[in-house]
C-alpha cells in the first residue's frame, strides 16, 4: 500500500509540533486514540508504524459449515 499524502504541520501546545494520520492507514494498521507507534528516523525520512509490542488489535471470524 504506498501512498503519498500531503499533511500540514501544526502547533500543538507550547512545545509540541505535530502532524495528523490518514485515517486510512490508521483503519488499515487497526490503530486507535492511545495506540502506540514507533517512529524511525533515518536520514531525512520517517517511517510510522505500529509499535512492535503492543498487543494485536483482536479481530473476530465466525465460519459456520
């Protein structure tokens, strides 16, 4: 799934910068509000992605014969 998306950078608070998600990929990776990402840094690139240890986002299937 590669995208390239434009996002607009923002103040938040006195010292804080951020920048928003799209909600795609947040539905996609099956984040939530407190979820915890990790952010790689290499050179002048970002890598978002989930974090490593938090624990699965359950998912539920029912197959009936």
């Amino acid at each position: 799934m590669t995208q390239v998306v434009d996002r607009t950078i923002f103040r938040s608070g006195e010292a804080a910068i951020a920048v928003t998600l799209p909600i795609g990929w947040i539905r996609y990776a099956g984040l939530k509000p407190g979820d915890k990402v990790e952010i790689v840094i290499n050179d002048n690139d970002l890598v978002i992605r989930p974090k490593k240890d938090a624990p699965p986002n359950p998912r539920q299937m029912s197959i009936r014969k």
